[in-house]
C-alpha cells in the first residue's frame, strides 16, 4: 500500500490570493489529502485551478464525477472549510454536507475578539476508495479564546460561555464520528480544534511523534486524526508572524 500524506492549513482568511499562492502549491505538491481553514470564497480560483472544485449538493442535471486535473476539492454551499483528495488516490465522492456543531449565539465579552458568533460548521467528505471501503472525513474549526497554555479549559468567567459553546462542539463531533464508525466508515479529522492535542475518542492524533512541537505558539492546536498513528509529522512555518504552522502526516501503513 503506498504511504497516504495529510496536511492541514488554517491560512488566515485576511491575507491575498497572491500571499497565499505559494503555500498552497506547496501542500499540494506533497500532500495526498489536504484540509483548508479560513479559507474565502475569492481563494476558490486557487482549489479549481489545481484540478477541479465541486460545490454540494451538485445541480440538478449535473455530470457523474469524472476526475480532471490533480485534484478535486470539494465544498458545501452551506458552509465549511474545503477538503481536498488527489486523484491519483483513486476515490470517487458520494457526499459532501455541513454539519453544525453549534448554533449561533452570544459568547461573552473578551478583548479581542467577537462577542456573537455564527454556526460553528463542520465539512463532511464521505468517499469510496478503490478497494471498495468507504471513509469520510471531516474538516472543524472550533471556536477559539478556550485555553490557557496547555492544560484544560479557562475557568475564569469571561470565558465561561466560549468554554460552554467548546465543549458542545466537541461534544457533537465526538458523535459524528462515533456513528460514521459505527456504520462501518473508516473516519479521518483534520482541523484546528483551538484546544491543545485535544482528543477524539476512537481517533489518534499526531503528538506522540513530537510531543513538545506547537503549531501556534508552544501550543499544538492543528491536529489530523485517524485510526492508526501516523508515521511521521512534519511541519510548514506560518506565513505571518504569530499565524499557524501548517501540519502534514504521513502514513505507510
């Protein structure tokens, strides 16, 4: 079986199509399986331009998938970040769907950030490999301002309410990903969690091959999760000071 690489990239949505054109080469050029955070609708030149983008639910009338091109990335009209497979992987797409992980809603007053939040909203590939097995994969961005340092959430009241919306979120991902495996799925996250080497239950992350690596700050915050341990990690350096490092597995397995 040839090793399969994952990478996943929270870009921040502020910087240009052109600051960003660089990096996203990069990741495609190494990985087999790629997750985009912060990623606006005016990058999506850049996902179509690698292969091809698929907007779900596809129209009425629409062609059966034929691959074209290197890639095909895929995104719900309904929101989310867009997860991208290469082709030579051999998969074909049955689904893509959002899932909400929360609803809107207040979220306390913090320095720096916003107070009312939109949906959290989860991307959900569902796709069938060429031996016949079928895994879906999720690509999350879980609101932020939870953690301080490493260890637990914030206890303090100004966090209260971002605590609370946290753990809803991982609470709803934790049974996404219990039914998908319940219904036979092979299941794969990849996303920033904004909670350092949080965990999934039935999944593994990257951070016992680089316990101490962070990848925002000394915290490790960016995580791709699968079944079996990866066999190797690696990282890209952020693309503006104080911004992500970017995440990239390999598996041989």
């Amino acid at each position: 079986m040839s090793p399969v690489v994952r990478g996943t990239a929270n870009i921040k949505d502020t910087l240009s199509v052109l600051r960003v054109t660089a990096r996203f080469r990069t990741l495609t050029r190494r990985c087999h399986v790629l997750a985009l955070q912060e990623w606006p609708g005016n990058r999506n030149r850049l996902l179509a331009a690698a292969g091809q983008l698929i907007h779900w639910p596809r129209r009425p009338g629409a062609r059966t998938f034929k691959p074209r091109g290197a890639w095909t990335f895929h995104r719900s009209r309904l929101g989310g970040g867009p997860i991208g497979v290469r082709n030579d992987q051999g998969e074909t797409p049955l689904s893509c769907k959002t899932k909400v992980l929360a609803g809107p809603g207040f979220v306390g007053r913090m320095a720096g950030k916003r107070s009312f939040l939109g949906p959290t909203r989860a991307t959900r590939l569902k796709s069938r490999r060429a031996d016949g097995s079928t895994v879906v994969r999720y690509c999350i961005h879980l609101v932020a301002g939870v953690q301080k340092g490493k260890h637990g959430y914030r206890t303090d009241k100004a966090a209260a309410r971002r605590v609370a919306r946290h753990q809803r979120e991982r609470n709803k991902l934790e049974r996404l990903v219990a039914r998908d495996q319940a219904n036979g799925h092979d299941v794969e996250v990849l996303g920033d969690p904004n909670f350092h080497h949080m965990p999934i239950t039935g999944l593994t992350g990257w951070w016992p091959l680089a316990p101490d690596a962070g990848t925002f700050g000394p915290r490790a915050i960016d995580g791709i999760w699968t079944t079996e341990p990866p066999d190797d990690v690696a990282f890209l350096p952020p693309l503006v000071r104080g911004e992500h490092r970017h995440v990239i597995t390999r598996d041989d397995k």
